[in-house]
C-alpha cells in the first residue's frame, strides 16, 4: 500500500518552533511529528510512501537519510522552488500512484489513533472515488454530507457564512470536520485543474458533483491537530496511546 504525507508547509502557526526547522520535525517527547506518522503508517502496512518538502527540505532528507527511511521506500517530492498546496503537491506526485490502487494521504501535523489500516480496507470495498476521515468538533469550517449516505455534498465557512455546493438539492446534510487524512482513487486526478497551485478541497467539490465522496466518522480515535505550541503539550500526553 502507499501513502503521501504532506510536510511541506511553512509551519507558522508553530513558531517559533519552526525557525530552524520544518514542522514535520519539531518534536514530541523526543520523536519527530514526521517519524510518528511514519511508524504508524509503516505499522498500518504502508511501505511506500511519497513526501513532499519545502521549508528546510534539507534537514527533512538528512532525517530520512539518517534513519534509512526507516527501512521502507521513501521518496521526496520537491517543491522548493513552488510550495503547491495540498492539491498541487499531489498533483506533482501522481506519478508515485501509477499502479492505479488507491492510496492514503495524511498530514503530519496530526495525530491520531484511527486505524489506518481499517479506514484503507473500507475505502476499498465501496464505489467512492475518495473517502474522508472526519469528526464532530468544532471549527470554522466544515464539510457537508448528504445525511444517511454520508456523501459529499458541499462545504461551508460558518464564520463567513459561506456555502459552496456541488450539487443542488433539498437535503438534510450533516457538517462534519474533515481531519486531515484520506484514501484517494488515482481517477481523481481527471478532476485536477490545469494549474499547479490549488486546494484539494476544490478538486473534491469538483468531483463529488459527478462521483461519490464519502465521509468516514471516527469519532470514536484520539485526534489532535498538532500545529500550535501549546498543542505539543497536548500531543506529549497522547502519543503514548497512538504508537
């Protein structure tokens, strides 16, 4: 199975941790944000894996050099020259997803106990072109998903009170927090814009108006967003319960 983890980012909602290196590598208790995301997805039956890079991209290739990858195929996708967003950095990485068998991609500033492994397995047993984890909890923005079928419907910014469909419909819809990790169908990149710079998300809307997205609720797993300072402290507490 293979995986694409996201590390690319600038990190400036954990500075100053991160002003002399990327966020994948600011530590808990001693690990990397990017080694605990590695064993767990090595653990789960991961062993190729893409990663892309940008802020001190450098110190992310020596820890992997150092660590011998931890003794599965990793391969670096490079954006130094153009950070791409989640969707331009997939696109970027198609390549790596050939085989045309679906792949998990995970941001490795989150921390979970959801059984990746389980999530994967169930992806493969529907018609969905993409299956999202997501969780009741509180935020500014949400997806929405047809009640009862769990579909994609649209997305919404409940600050902003902003709504984007993807199809028109009177519906009872469920909000539900997208958590940063998902299985995708590599014929989601036929929905993928002429561009290289742009969010997954818009490729989603996109898609679901012809394809089916489902959401995968896992309320039930430890979570955390680990991307501000005071949430390191948070992490240090769980991590034990997710390795």
């Amino acid at each position: 199975m293979k995986a694409m983890l996201f590390a690319a980012g600038l990190g400036t909602r954990l500075r100053p941790l991160t002003n002399d290196r990327p966020k994948a590598l600011v530590e808990v208790n001693g690990m990397s944000l990017l080694e605990i995301v590695i064993r767990r997805l090595k653990k789960a039956g991961f062993k190729d894996i893409i990663i892309n890079v940008h802020h001190f991209a450098d110190l992310v290739i020596d820890f992997l050099r150092k660590n011998q990858n931890f003794g599965i195929n990793i391969v670096i996708s490079d954006e130094r020259e153009d950070l791409l967003e989640t969707g331009g950095g997939l696109k970027k990485a198609a390549w790596f997803f050939e085989d045309e068998k679906p792949f998990l991609v995970h941001n490795t500033d989150i921390l979970s106990s959801i059984d990746l492994n389980a999530f994967y397995q169930w992806h493969c047993q529907t018609a969905a072109i993409a299956s999202l984890a997501t969780r009741q909890r509180d935020t500014s923005r949400y997806l929405l998903f047809k009640e009862n079928t769990n579909e994609l419907w649209g997305w919404t910014n409940i600050k902003t009170n902003k709504y984007r469909w993807s199809r028109r419909a009177s519906i009872v819809f469920e909000k539900r927090a997208f958590s940063g990790i998902h299985i995708i169908n590599p014929r989601l990149f036929d929905y993928f814009p002429e561009e290289n710079r742009f969010s997954i998300i818009d490729v989603y809307l996109k898609a679901a108006k012809e394809e089916q997205i489902l959401a995968y609720p896992h309320d039930q797993d430890i979570w955390l967003d680990a991307g501000k300072p005071e949430q390191i402290v948070e992490a240090e507490k769980i991590l034990p319960n997710i390795l």
